[in-house]
C-alpha cells in the first residue's frame, strides 16, 4: 500500500512563482497526442484552442508543398523589412470552424533556440518536419509560425 503525504500549501510558501495564473494547455502533457486522437478523429475537448494570429507587416509566407513528413513554405521580406524569427512551429487543425493546437508525439515537440535573419527584399525556404506530429487523420490543417500560417486539406 502506497501513502501520498504533501504539504501543498507550504510548495506554495518555498517557491515564487512568476506568474501564479499560468497553466500549461492540456496539449503540452505528455500523453495528450492518446487522449486527443483515435480512429474517428480529433477531439475538440480536450484540445486547446488555437491563439489569434497576428501577421508581422511587411512579412509573407505562401506554401509550397505539403506531404505526410514535410510542409515546404517560402518566406518573403518586402523591400523594407529586415525580419528575425525562429524555428518554433506548431500545427493545428480546424474542427467545427475554430482553430486547435495539436499535441506532439510523446518525447518530441523540441526545437533549436536560434535566431534566424530574413533580411529586408529577400525570400527564403522554410521546411517544417510533421514527424514529431505523426499520422494525421484527414481534415484542415495549418502550420502556425511566428504568427505566419499556411493551410492544407488533407484528404
């Protein structure tokens, strides 16, 4: 026989907390990708709404091609806007008309801390890896980076 015994209101004295409010989404736990998806599809209750997006002026990303590993995109800069982003992806799907984060794969989800230069007038390829994301079930999905999306049905 196991015996949990804790003190939580003392964790709450011997720790600050930077922002008591937070709560990680129910997508970030680690078995959320089991919880969310089954043969009949994703389920929207337990998946986490999908932040606003908010496009950086001067700033485009059009899709180039879409397969079950890879979404290719290109990043366009107008003549005016020098851009520093990073490799941070993530992919939701729209069920219902409302935009939903998708859980990773249990033990994938991490990427790179860089910052990369897009300077001002210039293009450049962008390739994002579906694999952390696994076999996806048909529907309307999109790539949200850096407040830059594309869509894809897939069928």
């Amino acid at each position: 026989m196991y015996r949990f015994d804790f003190d939580f209101a003392a964790l709450e004295t011997q720790y600050t907390w930077s922002d008591r409010d937070a709560v990680l989404p129910f997508t970030h736990f680690p078995c959320a990708r089991f919880l969310t998806l089954d043969g009949s599809g994703w389920h929207s209750r337990l998946l986490s709404p999908a932040a606003e997006l908010d496009p950086p002026a001067g700033v485009t990303m059009t899709l180039d091609s879409w397969d079950q590993d890879t979404v290719t995109a290109t990043l366009a800069a107008d003549s005016r806007t020098d851009w520093l982003y990073g490799e941070r992806f993530t992919l939701q799907v729209c069920l219902d008309g409302v935009w939903y984060e998708l859980p990773t794969m249990p033990g994938h989800g991490m990427f790179h801390l860089v910052a990369l230069h897009l300077p001002a007038g210039e293009q450049k390829t962008q390739t994002f890896h579906l694999a952390l994301y696994g076999a996806l079930p048909a529907g309307r999905y999109r790539i949200a980076f850096n407040e830059l999306s594309v869509e894809h049905t897939l069928v």
